[in-house]
C-alpha cells in the first residue's frame, strides 16, 4: 500500500472534520482542524483520526463536558474544547 502525502492526508482530516452530520461537530471540528491540523505530528494526526471514528453524539456529550471521553482521547478532547471556545 502506498503512503499518503502529507499535504493530502491533511485535506482529507480537515474535510472529514466539516462533514460530521450534525452541525454543532461540524462547526467545532473545522475550527479544531484549521487551527490545529497543520501542526500536528504524524502520532498526533493518527490519534485525531481515530477521533473522527467516533459518533458525533459522543463526541458532543465529550466535548461539550456532558460525559468524560475515553481515557485514550481525552486529552485531544480537551484541546478540542479549549479552542472551539477560544475561537
């Protein structure tokens, strides 16, 4: 299998954010993925990957503070908070 080019691998993360199905993630994770996307390291981008495997309503209830997030996620989490109300 060949290895995804960075610069596409980033596109790819940054549309998968803007198209989640409801529109509250939408909005967070393309804040997160503008902000964030482009600095991240290899390890990094594969840990937001498995994020976006998530269902969004979880992903709401984790971001929002509603239910802890997995122990594994939670520190992107809490990141994804911080910014989507900084920005």
């Amino acid at each position: 299998m060949t290895q995804e080019l960075r610069e596409h691998r980033l596109k790819r993360l940054s549309m998968r954010s803007m198209r989640r199905g409801i529109k509250e993630m939408d909005i967070i994770l393309t804040r997160y993925a503008d902000a964030r996307l482009a600095s991240m390291d290899a390890v990094e981008l594969d840990r937001y990957e498995a994020l976006l495997e998530e269902n969004d309503q979880d992903l709401y209830q984790w971001v929002s503070g509603q239910r802890p997030a997995p122990e594994t996620l939670q520190p992107l989490v809490d990141d994804i908070a911080r910014t989507s109300c900084n920005g």
